[in-house]
C-alpha cells in the first residue's frame, strides 16, 4: 500500500491544530506527515525503496512484530513471525 495509507491526515491534523490545538504526539504526527507528503502517492515511495529511504523504519517494524510475539507468548500462544522480503533490483 502506498505511505500515505500509513499516516495520519495532514488536512485533519490542520484543522485540529487550528480549531483546538494539537498534543506533543500530535504535533510530532503532523510533522512527520508534511514530510512524508507525496505529490503522487500512488506512485510514490513505498516497500523496499522506503526502507532505503527510511533506514530506521525496518528496525522499528522488526520491533513491534517481537513485541506482539512476546505478547501472544505471554497468553500462552505459540505465534510464527514470518517476515516477506521483495526481490529487487
């Protein structure tokens, strides 16, 4: 899915920042998202070329599925990380 499908709004955002105001975390999201913005999303940065892009992004990704596996553990389930890397060139 293209970047933007992964991002808060930056309209919505906007708006809230102009009619109440924004939280710390909110203002860190609006930040992000201005950078992130593409002209063309749909042809934009996505897959592998973010993670060229966005070195942090895999680590962060790498992360949060250990966590949700710790998680499952905790509950007494027994879940299969599996992670699907593209062939690129």
């Amino acid at each position: 899915p293209p970047l933007h499908e992964f991002l808060p709004s930056v309209e919505e955002l906007r708006i809230k920042k102009a009619t109440k105001g924004l939280s710390k975390r909110e203002t860190e999201e609006l930040k992000a998202a201005e950078e992130w913005a593409e002209h063309n999303p749909m042809i934009g940065t996505r897959g592998v070329r973010l993670g060229v892009v966005k070195p942090g992004l895999y680590a962060m990704q790498v992360r949060a599925l250990l966590r949700a596996a710790a998680a499952l553990r905790k509950k007494g389930k027994n879940p299969i990380v599996e992670v699907m890397i593209p062939l690129t060139v």
